[in-house]
C-alpha cells in the first residue's frame, strides 16, 4: 500500500469501506470550517479538528455527547434542534465574550438535516465558520459611512443656511452680505478638503496605491512641505530643520511622502501656541530614513495617543474643526508609511510638546 500522502482521492478508491472512513477523516479534518454530524437524539457522532478548536472542547471526549452538555452556546444546539424538526437548512450566530482587551468572536452555524437511503432523516450535520474578522469589518465600515456623513453635513448645513438667509433678506447691507459669503466660501473650501483627502485615503487603502515606486531624495518633498509652511510662520511658531547634506533616496511615490511631510507640520503648528519651535529632522539609521517633526506645543494624553492615527479621531473635535482640521491627516501619513514598508509612531507630553517619527527603507536595502 501506497504511503499515505501518496494515496490519490480517487472517488473509486473511495468506496472501498475500511479506506473510506479514514479517507473521510482525513478530509474532514482538513477543512478550515468546522463540522459536526449528530444522530437524532443529538448525539456528536463525529466532530472534527476545526470544529473542536472553535468550540474550545477536545474530541476524544466529545463523541457521543449530546450538542447541549459540549457547549453552553445554546444557538448551537438550537440550531440543530431546528434543522431536525423542521427538515429543513437553519442557521444563526452565536457571540463568544472574550476579555476586555480582545475582540469578542462570532461563529456562525448553519445546521442541515442528513437522509439515509431510504430518505428518512437520520441526523444532522452543523457546520461552524468563524466570522469574527468579516463582523468587525462590517462595523468599522458602518462606522465610517456615518462619520463620512455627518462630516460632510456639517459643511453643507452651514452652506444652506447662510445662503438661504442671503436670499431672504433683499435689504442685507453689502458688508453682511459680504461676510456671509466669506464664510460661505471657508464652508465650501472645508468640503473640497474633505472630500480630496477622502480620495486620497480610498486611494492608499486600494492595494496598487504606488503604482510605479521610484526612487527619489526623501528631502526634495520635505523642503516643499516646508517651503510650503514657512508662508504663514509669521502667525505661527517658528520652524527649524536640520536635513543632511547628501540624498536620502528611498523608493515609492514623493508626492505622497510630501502629504506626509505637510501633514505633520500642518499639524505641529496648529497645535503649537505662535511662540513655540518646530524642529524637522531627517537621518539614515541603519537600513531607514527617520523623518521627524517634534513640536512645544499642547502634546497628546496617553489615551488618544494610539488612537489619533484612526480615521476622524480627534483629541478635540471642535478645536481642529475650527482649525480647518478634517481628522483624516494622520490616518494618511499611517497608510503612505505603510504603502513604504515603513511606519510611523509618536512620543507625546500634554503640556510639553509631541514628537511624530516616520521611518522608511532607504531604497538600497529594499
Ligand atoms: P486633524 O485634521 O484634526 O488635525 P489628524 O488626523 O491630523 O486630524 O490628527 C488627529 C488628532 O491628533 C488631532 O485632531 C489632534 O487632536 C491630534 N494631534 C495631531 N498632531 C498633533 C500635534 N502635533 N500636537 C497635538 N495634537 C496633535
């Protein structure tokens, strides 16, 4: 006899009794989803590899055990009580709680009536996927269409009502007027920012972000960014830089990295008072280019550190609204560092000053 790895599954081959239930076995255990068959009284007549881990119970000592003493997830056994009193397909979810610091799971069961050859029903057969990830998907999908909204009703509401009031109101003296249109204008500006980083975040999170990666000087876009801010520094706190004296080339696509560079210093001087200092820095170290913008501004509390990088998490929801912030920056700077094989993290003293470090594979080493 052939060893079992080289035995084909020949469907012939398969008939032959004593070769079939092990061949079976092999199968069943193979499978990524569960399964579980059970007589009419309930009664696990077979389970296999997948379905016992999902459950959490050991199989030796799950056969011949009734589905409601092997589990206290009671859709699990109602599920098959369904299939077999009906003859007919159920199915339902069941939630399994886990400590606070992890993501409850969610298994789905979907339970079908099993016929001898005679037709009558003999059993059932449960199979058990886990949907944990697909369910949470789905939630933070859900999650963002109602930010996305709200977001963009804000704006929109604004619109409306001032030019509604505008059009009311044929004696508004040209100065009011004036005004209302000004703000009319910053609302619309506000829209256009939105929705072009909306873009450029569905851009980044479809695989073929960088299309055609080059290599380039990862100071060419920093300067822009920073030739960029240096217009409005008289308003605002003072930017130094120190960047090398010869090119840092790394392979990928500069105008994102020029996003990254503006988004972070966009953000040190938002949340610097006009008297503080923001230092640039670029450095090699080892294989990666290290990219950092440390500010003296208002620092970040622990608890929103890891979360500022979420999409539309704000540490102060009207402050960076009324600074013209959509709350999507840093989840662009998180996903073109990604798309670079490199990552980005943050030190932070409330109080004190933040310190954002982007770290990216110097092109030679990728
Ligand atoms: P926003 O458009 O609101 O600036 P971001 O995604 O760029 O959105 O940043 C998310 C949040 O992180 C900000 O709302 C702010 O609370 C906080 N944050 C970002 N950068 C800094 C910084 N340099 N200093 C203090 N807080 C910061």
């Amino acid at each position: 006899m052939l060893p079992a790895r080289d035995r084909k599954l020949d469907p012939q081959s398969m008939d032959t009794a004593g070769d079939t239930s092990g061949q079976l076995e092999m199968i069943l255990n193979g499978l990524v989803e569960g399964v579980v068959a059970v007589d009419l009284d309930e009664r696990v007549i077979h389970l296999n590899s997948a379905a016992a881990r999902l459950l959490g119970v050991r199989r030796a000592e799950s056969l011949g055990k009734q589905l409601s003493e092997l589990t206290s997830l009671s859709n699990l056994s109602s599920t098959v009580s369904r299939a077999l009193a009906t003859r007919c397909e159920a199915s339902s979810e069941a939630v399994i709680e886990m400590p606070a610091n992890e993501r409850n799971r969610v298994l789905e069961f979907e339970a079908s009536p099993v016929r001898d050859s005679a037709g009558r029903v003999s059993g059932a057969v449960l199979s058990i996927h886990e949907i944990t990830e697909l369910r949470h998907l789905e939630h933070v999908r859900q999650d963002f269409v109602a930010n996305v909204s709200h977001e963009l009703k804000t704006p929109i509401t604004a619109i409306r009502g001032l030019i509604e009031t505008i059009l009311s109101d044929r004696e508004m003296p040209d100065a009011t007027r004036r005004r209302f249109l000004e703000k009319v204008h910053s609302q619309a500006l506000r829209l256009s920012t939105l929705v072009t980083d909306l873009l450029t975040l569905a851009r980044l999170e479809s695989r073929d972000a960088i299309l055609e990666p080059v290599p380039f000087d990862l100071r060419d876009p920093i300067f822009t960014s920073i030739r960029a801010s240096r217009t409005m520094e008289e308003r605002t706190a003072r930017i130094e830089h120190d960047l090398p004296e010869t090119p840092v080339i790394v392979r990928g696509d500069p105008e994102s990295l020029r996003l990254v560079a503006s988004n972070l210093l966009d953000n040190a001087l938002k949340y610097t008072p006009a008297a503080g200092r923001i230092q640039v820095r670029l450095y090699s170290r080892g294989d990666q280019a290290v990219f950092e913008v440390e500010d003296n501004g208002i620092g970040i509390e622990a608890k929103d550190r890891q979360r500022i990088f979420e999409r539309f998490y704000r540490v102060d929801k009207a402050r960076s609204r009324e600074l013209g912030g959509t709350g999507l920056g840093l989840s662009i700077v998180k996903h073109v560092c990604l798309a670079h094989g490199g990552l980005v993290d943050v030190e932070s003293t409330p109080g004190k000053g933040s310190l954002f470090r982007v770290t990216i594979p110097l092109a030679e080493f990728r």
